[in-house]
C-alpha cells in the first residue's frame, strides 16, 4: 500500500535502481503498486521536497546528483546527445555549453527544468543515426559520434538556423566519415559548409 511507503525507503530504493529519474509507472513498478497511488504518492512529496518535476510525467529526486546526458536522453525518446552538447564534450568547439542539446526524429522541444534546459532539434529519419552507447559518469548514454554531431550542426547552420563557429577543431574529425553522414541529408549545401570549414581550418591561427 503506497500510505505503507517510507520516504526514506522510497528514496533509498529509486538511487540504488538508479531511477533517481522516474515515470509514476515506473514507480508503480518498483513498489508493486497501482498508477493512482503512484501518482498520488509522487504528488504528495512533489509538495514535501522529496521530488520535484522535470516535465510532465517526469519527476526526480531532489536530494540527488543528476546525470544531465542521462536526463536528456530520457526526458524525451527517441533522442541522443548532439549539436554543440556533443562538440564541446569533444572539444570541437571550444566553447562551454551550459543547455543540453540533443537530436530527435520526432518534433522539435525544449525543456525547461529546475536543473537545466533541454532542448532538441529534429532531423528526418533517414537521417537519424551516428550515435552509440558511451559511459557518463557511471551512466550509460547515447552520445552522437564526433562526426555526427558536426555533421547535425552542419545541418542546422546550413539551414540558417546557427551562425557557424569559426573555432572549429578538425584534427579530431575523419573526414571522410563526417562526409559520409553529411550526405544522409541530402543538402548540396552542407558539402560546400564542409569545404569552406576545412579551408578555414587551414589558414594560420591568430594568438590573442
């Protein structure tokens, strides 16, 4: 019976399911109880401090450290870390990136929540690949490849929708590979963006 649950307890059990991000059914799940007194549960310690609300459906513990790549992978599916997220974790860009962005084949979203912004930027299908499973502190995640993630950037700059940053760092990017998902969108283009990055990139630094 949800009254039976001790906060503590509750608390306890989700951090070691590691679900320290929840659905009200997932927390059905965990304690063998129905949707309602999930809900009802989750809504009374929303207002007690145990919780709070990242979206719709989607609650955390407060008293927690989040994984933001694993929240944003989660708070909206299908989706995975990309854009300037992903250049800046690979330092393509030099750039700190505060908001978490991410790809999505459904329609575009943001999300703003008590730990952060997420946003994600939609792609056609055909288009929607070039990401695996990588660890994130202790959390496994999907990450866009190196390439993917300029390849999506490339995308958004092409549709004027980015201005396009001119610290690009190439020398951790195939480039063959990059072509090979630049041309999944089949816009002539982002196979110019990639000439004119490259010839820039080519060009002496300037020290500041």
């Amino acid at each position: 019976m949800v009254e039976k649950l001790k906060r503590i307890e509750v608390e306890e059990k989700l951090k070691s399911l590691g679900l320290a991000v929840f659905t009200p059914r997932e927390f059905a799940g965990v304690f063998g109880i129905a949707i309602k007194r999930s809900t009802n549960f989750i809504s009374t310690n929303l207002k007690s401090g145990l919780f709070f609300k990242l979206r719709n459906n989607f609650y955390m513990i407060k008293d927690s450290n989040p994984n933001y790549f694993f929240i944003a992978n989660k708070l909206y599916r299908p989706s995975y870390i990309s854009l300037e997220t992903a250049l800046s974790h690979y330092k393509i860009i030099p750039e700190v990136v505060y908001g978490i962005t991410s790809i999505t084949a459904k329609a575009s979203r943001e999300f703003k929540t008590p730990v952060g912004v997420f946003g994600y930027q939609s792609i056609k299908k055909g288009a929607f690949t070039g990401y695996g499973l990588q660890s994130w502190e202790g959390e496994g995640v999907l990450l866009a490849d190196a390439e993917k993630a300029l390849a999506d950037y490339l995308y958004f700059v092409d549709l004027k929708k980015v201005l396009l940053n001119d610290r690009l760092e190439l020398k951790r990017i195939n480039k063959k590979k990059l072509i090979q998902y630049v041309n999944l969108f089949k816009r002539p283009g982002m196979a110019k963006l990639i000439e004119q990055i490259y010839a820039q990139y080519k060009k002496p630094r300037k020290i500041y």
